[in-house]
C-alpha cells in the first residue's frame, strides 16, 4: 500500500486543485483533486435489523530512523500493534500518505474490508459551532478530529473495498457538518453524513446488548446503522479529560448514544445519565467499556497533530498545542494506552493518581474484563517510539 506505488496515486490531486485548497480559510477541503466516488448507499432499514489556520510550529526536520514493522517472527503472536507516525499540519497529501504507511505497519486492511463492505467511521464532533469565535483556534484545529483524517482514511478503505462509507457522530447542531468542513470532504468520497442522535431513516433506534457481565447498562438504545456495519472505525482526537483522564478512541464511543435518550432531564444537553459523581466518578468509566462491547472497534485511529490541552473542549480553559503526531491500531485499549504515554502519562497509573484524578482508570478496567492490554510491555510499536514523540499536555481540571 505504499503509496509511491499505489496505481491511482497521479490521480489523487492535481496541482491546480491542490494549491485552491491552500488558499481556502479553515482547511475545511479535503482532497479535491480527487476523483469523484461512486456515491454511498444510502442507508436502507434492513430487514433483519430492527479564518487561516494558524502557523503550524513544525516538527523537527532531524526526524529518527523509524522502528521497522515488526514481522510474523519478530514478536509474540497476539501481540497488539500500535503505529505511530509524525504529521506537521494537515495537509491533505501528507495526512494520506502517513496513514497508508501506518496501516500498513499494521498489516494492511484486506484482512479486515472485504468487497462491498459497509464501513462507519466515527468521528469527534463534540460541542457546536456556537463555540466558534474569531478569538478561538478553528475547531478541526483545536477540538474537533480534523475532516483531513477521516477523508484520507476514507479514501484508503474505498481502495480496499468499502461500497458504503458512513461518516457519523451524535451531534446536536447539524450545521457542523458544513461550518467543520465535513461535508465537503464527504462528497468527493460518496460518504453519507449520519447524525446519530436521530434515528431516520429508521422509524426508530435499536437495541445494542452487551454481553455477559455488563458493568453499568445490559443494553443500549442506538442508530440502527451501527449493527448493519461490516468495518466500524473510531478516529478521536488526542486529549485530556477531567472525568476520564483521557478521551481518545474508547471514550469517542460515548458520542454513539442519543442525547435524548441519555439525559436525566429536557433540558440537558449533553449525555448526564452517563456520569456518576463529580468529585470522583466510577460509573463513566464503566460505561464506557460497555459501549465498547456493544459496538466493538475494529480500528482505532488518534488524531494528535494540532489540538488541545487542559480539557477536551472550549468549555474549559483549554489552550492549542501541536503534538503533531497520528496513532493507529486494531485494538483500541493498547492503542489509547500508547497514546496516554504519547501525552506524558502512565496508561497504568492508579485511579486516583495522574491522570486518572477524576475518575476510575477505564484503561486498566478493560484490561482487567479481557477487553485488551494496556501494559506497554506487552504491545509493540511500530514507527517512530513513544519517547521520539512524546508531548507532555497539561490535564483537565
């Protein structure tokens, strides 16, 4: 898959398209030199199923000798991969071109999309556009995964196979898809944009069970899309949280569950039937893991080049930061564990200790119920180290 190889690669952008897209304000385009996609399925009910960016601070240019892909031979069998790999900005060519290297690090995706595969891919579109002002960095830049991620990625999973891709969040201001530059990114792609905090095109949600031993909920009322998926993609952006210590590929999933469905009064806005208490909360972390189990991650993909430090949105006293960094894996728990060290933490510290001071470490919890490992030991890294590009964030209050 390596892309100086890849057979469609003259085709993706065209100089022209390419240097329009740098002129744009808010980096909203994505890919537009590339050829238009024959367009998603829409989703059909089944019937089994019920201003300018800111200058980038750049990376160094004495970049490492990256840590070869590990081989059959090499490692344990079993042993869960986690890629990493630097990104300055996000321009759309690099962006593409540091995925493709990191999946393939990671051993491809024909193993994981078949031909005619339905593939979603959940994003981070927390908050609103009302938070946007000209004193802020743009969202996609600061809180927001960036469309620059979820486009390049959807480009790789149409090479593979994908005959329907979904681009989806729980959102509850509809006009972010346009003002965050995700529906313009989607069109090129044929990707469907679904708001999973309604349920149409179906006459109504469905019902995602956990499993034995459900933590918090047996069950969990959502988008009946999210059980006629083949592929299903979490792509968080790399943050600190005050409840959760960290809100990266695990956490997103808290975004699938519609807030009217999860909020202890009308009024709410936001999924309060989740937390528990606010001085030290066990019950989030417990949910989180069975929202794991009743939609599992097939691929977790970190987007760390330009975000936030001191909460995961403008609602707190957060500041922009560049880690400039992209993290990948097959399992989201090693993968959210190799970026909790990536942020200057210990995926296993204590709850109660750094930076799990709000609540129970939901990392160790899912190591503990068999979800996955968290321990560095015993997941292997492929790319550059963790110590190569570490970046220290500052935590949640």
């Amino acid at each position: 898959m390596a892309s100086s190889t890849h057979p469609h690669a003259a085709k993706r952008l065209s100089r022209r398209r390419f240097l329009q897209w740098l002129g744009q304000t808010g980096a909203a385009a994505f890919l537009a030199g590339c050829q238009a996609r024959q367009a998603a399925a829409p989703i059909t009910p089944s019937q089994t199923s019920p201003a300018q960016p800111p200058t980038v601070t750049p990376i160094p240019s004495s970049t490492p000798t990256p840590v070869p892909s590990p081989t059959a031979t090499s490692i344990p069998a079993g042993t869960p991969l986690v890629a990493i790999e630097r990104a300055a900005n996000y321009d759309p060519m690099t962006i593409r071109r540091q995925l493709e290297g990191m999946l393939d690090g990671l051993g491809g995706l024909s193993d994981l999309v078949k031909p005619g595969a339905r593939v979603g891919i959940k994003t981070n579109m927390t908050g609103s556009p009302m938070w946007d002002t000209p004193d802020r960095p743009l969202a996609v830049e600061f809180f927001v995964t960036h469309p620059s991620v979820v486009g390049a990625l959807g480009e790789l999973l149409r090479d593979a196979g994908a005959a329907s891709l979904y681009i989806m969040d729980g959102i509850g201001d509809e006009s972010s898809w346009e003002k965050w530059g995700y529906a313009e990114m989607a069109r090129p792609l044929g990707a469907e944009l679904v708001n999973l905090c309604k349920p149409a095109p179906y006459k109504d949600y469905a019902q995602f069970f956990v499993g034995e031993n459900p933590l918090v909920y047996d069950r969990f009322t959502l988008h009946p899309i999210l059980g006629e998926l083949d592929v299903f993609l979490s792509v968080a952006k790399l943050k600190p949280h005050s409840t959760t210590g960290v809100t990266l590929s695990m956490k997103n999933l808290v975004g699938l569950a519609p807030i009217e469905k999860y909020c202890l009064e009308e009024t709410d806005n936001m999924r309060s039937a989740f937390h528990g208490s606010y001085q030290f909360d066990t019950r989030m972390p417990r949910v989180i893991l069975d929202l794991n189990r009743a939609r599992p991650i097939d691929l977790a993909v970190i987007d760390g080049v330009i975000t936030c430090e001191g909460g995961p949105g403008p609602w707190q006293d957060i500041t922009q930061v560049w880690p400039g960094v992209l993290l990948a894996g097959r399992s989201p728990v090693a993968t959210d564990a190799v970026s909790t060290a990536v942020m200057g933490y210990d995926p296993e510290a204590p709850s109660g200790s750094t930076p799990f001071l709000g609540g129970d470490n939901h990392l160790a919890l899912a190591n503990e119920i068999g979800l996955g490992t968290h321990k560095l030991a015993d997941i292997q890294v492929v790319g550059p180290s963790i110590e190569e590009v570490r970046y220290t964030f500052k935590l949640a209050p």
